[in-house]
C-alpha cells in the first residue's frame, strides 16, 4: 500500500476500479473508499482499504480497516 503514496486518484481509479464511497478527508481532499467482505460462519467481516487525497489529487495516507461495518458507516476519521 505504500506504494500508491503520491500517486493520482487518476492512477487508483485504473487500478482498482470506482470506489464504493467517496468522501470528505475533513479539509479540502477526499477519502476513496474500497471494500470487500468475506463470510465465515454465517458472519460477514468488511475490508476496507481507504486512501486520502489531497486537493491536487495525490494520496497522501493511506489506512485499512475490518469489521462488521460496511463503507457506508465507517468512522473515516484518521486514528
């Protein structure tokens, strides 16, 4: 994941496809918000792998995250 530091939303997009959630970092950039979920008995786990980018469009920080919470009610907030 450390690679992708300084590259462009434009380069993340190729790669990995549209996220499934597109926020606010807080400031003037945004969270891309992947997400993948698995199922182990009869439980469903969310993975969720989130990039920060800042106004010009690079990452800036990256951070990955599992639970039982899909995208759409993660805290996005940097820990």
């Amino acid at each position: 994941m450390n690679s992708w530091m300084g590259n462009s939303k434009q380069s993340l997009v190729l790669s990995w496809g549209p996220p499934v959630r597109i926020a606010s970092d807080g400031s003037t950039g945004e969270i891309y918000i992947y997400e993948n979920s698995t199922v182990i008995y009869n439980t469903v786990r969310y993975n969720h792998s989130m990039f920060y980018i800042d106004k010009g469009g690079d990452i800036y920080f990256w951070r990955t995250e599992s639970g039982p919470v899909p995208a759409r009610q993660i805290n996005l907030y940097i820990r």
